[in-house]
C-alpha cells in the first residue's frame, strides 16, 4: 500500500468538499484488502462485509470530524481492527478461530507475499497454520506480506512504535516457519 499523492488529494476532497466520487476511489482502492484482513479474524462472510462497511463508513464520518489521518490504509486498518474487538466483546456466541470455515474463497489475487509461500508451501497447509498464530501474530504477517504495509503503517495501524512491528514481524515469522516445520504433511487431492 502506499501513501500517495493521490490518496492526500482524494483526502483532502472528502474533508473540504465531501465529495463522494473521491470517497468511492479510496473506497475502491482498499475495499479488498480492508474486507480480507476482517475476514481472516472473522469468518463469517456476513459479519465480515458487515464490518468493512462500518468501517469505511466510521472513516467518511471521522474524517469529516476533523481526525488527523496520515495513511489512509493505516487509518483503515485501525478502524476495522477496533470494530472486530468491539464485535466479539458485544458477541456471545463469537466464533473460535479453530471453528473458522475453509478460506480458499479469499481474494488473494494481489497478495505477493502469500503467492511466494504458495510456491514452495501447499497454501491451505499455510493457512491453517496462519489461524493457529495468536492475533497479533496473524495481524502483523497479514498487513506486511498480503496487503504490503510498511512497518511504518503498520505500526500506525497497530498503535505500536516501527520498532515493536519488527521484533512482532520477526517472531511471527518464526513461530510461523516452526508451525509449517512441525504440522503434518496435508494431502493433496
């Protein structure tokens, strides 16, 4: 993701001139990868699209409010990353993430760093392995290696310092290659 000169000028567009041409393009542009990170936290394909609209709508409200925002994508992230606290606190019957259905619908069409696994890996072994990382694990290899956020906007997104997200990214990988190493062949059909 990247913090364009366009994304500033279609910011600045929302703010000023509500305008909701400029809000669709940034919507067009993270709707994906916003949808697929609540995804991989919350299954279910309803609450899921549920939470992306919220969150794009919390942003089109917040930003004409006045909020700072420097990363939109990391301003988004953050936003769709309190709105999935806030539903399993409110949720009595919240899903474990061992319940979760398969996620080979997932559009992973842009996501490099998944595809450079999927060549060497079998992609549902990664996945699994993805689901058993705790939260914040799974969050950090999400935003660095599907959606392509820097540490930086990471640890926008993440309310951590650029520091924190490289000693999070490089235990998550670890903890992530012992899983790979020590889960049992899949079987390939």
């Amino acid at each position: 993701m990247s913090n364009s000169l366009q994304d500033k000028l279609l910011l600045f567009r929302i703010r000023l001139q509500r305008d909701p041409q400029a809000f669709g393009k940034l919507y067009d542009a993270y709707v994906n990868r916003i949808y697929r990170f609540v995804y991989f936290k919350i299954p279910l394909v309803e609450d899921a699209q549920d939470i992306t609209s919220e969150t794009f709508l919390r942003f089109w409200n917040q930003v004409q409010e006045g909020a700072p925002v420097t990363h939109v994508g990391a301003y988004l992230y953050r936003i769709a990353r309190n709105l999935v606290a806030d539903h399993y606190r409110t949720r009595q019957d919240a899903l474990s993430i061992d319940a979760a259905p398969e996620l080979e619908h997932l559009l992973l069409s842009d996501a490099k760093g998944l595809i450079k696994i999927e060549e060497s890996l079998d992609i549902g072994k990664v996945l699994k392995a993805l689901r058993l990382l705790k939260d914040e694990y799974r969050e950090a290899i999400i935003l660095r290696y599907v959606d392509e956020l820097t540490t930086t906007e990471i640890a926008e997104a993440l309310g951590k310092s650029p520091g924190n997200v490289r000693v999070l990214l490089h235990r998550s990988l670890d903890t992530l290659r012992t899983l790979l190493r020590t889960a049992p062949p899949s079987s390939r059909t």
